[in-house]
C-alpha cells in the first residue's frame, strides 16, 4: 500500500503544472546567463578574463560548456519526463472518458518531446570544420561529395565595410555530372545531412616588386617597403577603380594586363591603376597576382530534420489549436 501510495505521489510531482513551470523558467535564466559567457575556451581563459571566484566556478561547473553540462541537461531531462508524462496522461483520460478530440495541444506536446531529443542529439553529433579555397581548388566533403569552387565574389561599402561574399561552385558526387551552385551569407547550400555557410574571406594577393639593383620583393596585403625618402603600405588589390570589389576567377591571368591597388604613402591613402612593368618610386612592378580564398563552413548536423519535424509538429498543433477554439467561440 505503501509502495503504491509512493509511485502516485512520484507521478503526481513529475506531471504537475508547478513544476513545468519552475524548469522552464530555470532553463530560460541560466540559458540567458549561459549565452554572455564565451562557449567552449580554454581553460585559461576563463581563470584569465574573470576574477578567482566566477572563474573558479565556471570552470568547477562546467560553464564554459554549460549546454553540455550536468546543470542543463539534468533539467532538461526532468522537463522532457515531465511533459511525456503530461502528454501520456491527457491521451490516455480522454480515451478513457471518451472525450471530444482535440490534437492540437497533443502535437504541441509531442513536437516539443521531438524538439528536445533532435537538440540534444544534435549538440553531441554536430561537427563542423572549415576550408578556404581559391578559385580552381577543390575539397572532398564527407558523404562523398566534392566540392569545386569556380569563382568568387566580395563587394564592400564606400566606407569600407563587407557587403557580400558569394562563392559560386560545382558540386559532384561519385560519377554524376557537376552542378552549379552558389553560396551567399545567410544562403547556405545544403547537401544531404551537411550545410555550407559562407564564413568569412581572405586576402592572398600578392605585388612583386623589382628594385634598382634587380632584387625582387613580394608584399602581400598589410606588408610595407620602403625607399630612401617614402614608405609604401600594400593594402589590397582590386579589379574596379573604386577598390571596393574584388572578382576572380580560375581563368584571370596571373599578370592582368592592368589592375586597381590601394596603397598608403606616407599615411596617405592611394588608389592606383597600375600595369605590369609601371613604377612606383624606385621600384618596378613586375608582377600583379590577384587572389582572394573564400572560407567555407561545413556543419555536419545529424539532428537538422528531426528538429524540423518538430517546428512543423508545434506549428501544426498551434493551428489546429487555433482553429478549435475559434470553432467553439462561433457556436450559438
């Protein structure tokens, strides 16, 4: 009697209401908390940017990876038990007294259910890794894809800030034909079970400069020379005379015939045209190499469809919530 009393009492406290509450409003706070401190650093950082005592704790409770530890995940444990109970006790009373059928709030439920294990599958199966590519170059991607990039893009505002970066490519698998395809910022392309982000960018241009005695030099972007009387800093090259978008492709000459450069002289800032063999104080240009690599994020995220399925469980569940509701307000 004793025993059965017990196991009503246990399934009284993980369905109730009060206690739903309290984890949600637990998992939101120390998720908040979480976010402003820097995910997944060394240890040393944490002992170096914050006082003995929170980094102490940061690192005694497992912070600095505070979505893996045991102070989100024993909630979240006991929030998913909580709510499969709820959702097993609603379906099986309204079988039992054969009430009105009302799903929405079951597949609100059930979505929910699904959204936590896809999170949680996902934060310990996602990986991730990054490549940067010049145009030609080509990568092998898990799943047996390969990914070749044809050209590529990047654009700036008048005052200096990234606009855009597009990498246009072509994806084959095995023997099949390559397609085309292209990833932008906030566009990623997806295939199969792995996404492609447009990351970021780098600047590998390169100016091969000759001095009076023929001794050749090679500066890239942020790399300075120098004459008796003037200094000279590499900034970048460019292939538009307002120096604020650069467009290479595989097939662009290694020597073009002319090219746009922004140098600074002295600290003043200089935006050139320049041709193989033109001057520049003492020094010959001889060579021109425009290259930029653009950076390639591949996630790989078993858990992206099954959270999916979840967002259209919950939506659905809404809806037809919704819609119930309604129904039942325009009935005389």
């Amino acid at each position: 009697m004793k025993q059965l009393k017990l196991v009503t009492l246990v399934y009284r406290f993980l369905k109730s209401v009060k206690l739903a509450l309290i984890l949600i409003g637990y998992l939101i706070v120390v998720s908040i908390i979480a976010t402003l401190i820097p995910q997944g650093r060394q240890l040393s950082y944490y002992q170096k940017e914050f006082s003995p005592l929170i980094g102490g704790l940061i690192i005694r409770f497992g912070v600095s990876t505070f979505f893996r530890s045991f102070l989100f995940l024993v909630p979240l444990g006991i929030f998913f038990i909580n709510l499969a109970v709820c959702t097993v006790d609603r379906i099986v009373r309204r079988f039992k007294y054969k009430s009105p059928l009302r799903p929405g709030p079951d597949l609100i439920h059930i979505g929910l259910l699904v959204l936590m294990i896809a999170g949680v599958f996902s934060l310990f199966e996602r990986q991730e890794g990054f490549t940067f590519l010049a145009p030609g170059n080509m990568v092998k991607l898990p799943g047996g894809y390969t990914l070749e990039l044809t050209s590529f893009t990047y654009s700036r505002y008048k005052d200096g800030r990234p606009r855009e970066w597009i990498s246009k490519v072509h994806i084959s698998k095995g023997n099949s034909p390559p397609e085309k395809a292209f990833i932008e910022v906030n566009h990623p392309l997806r295939l199969g079970k792995l996404n492609l982000f447009q990351y970021s960018y780098r600047d590998r241009s390169m100016v091969t400069i000759t001095d009076s005695s023929g001794n050749n030099y090679a500066l890239h972007p942020g790399e300075t020379f120098k004459s008796e009387k003037l200094s000279y800093r590499f900034l970048r090259l460019a292939t538009d005379s307002s120096g604020l978008t650069t467009f290479v492709t595989e097939k662009d000459p290694p020597t073009p015939a002319a090219i746009f450069a922004k140098f600074q002289k002295d600290g003043e800032t200089l935006h050139l045209r320049l041709n193989h063999n033109d001057t520049l104080g003492p020094f010959t240009l001889t060579k021109l190499t425009p290259r930029l690599e653009t950076g390639i994020n591949v996630v790989y995220d078993p858990g992206f469809v099954p959270i999916l399925i979840s967002l259209i469980l919950v939506s659905l569940g809404l809806l037809l919530t919704f819609m119930q509701k309604r129904k039942g307000e325009t009935k005389p």
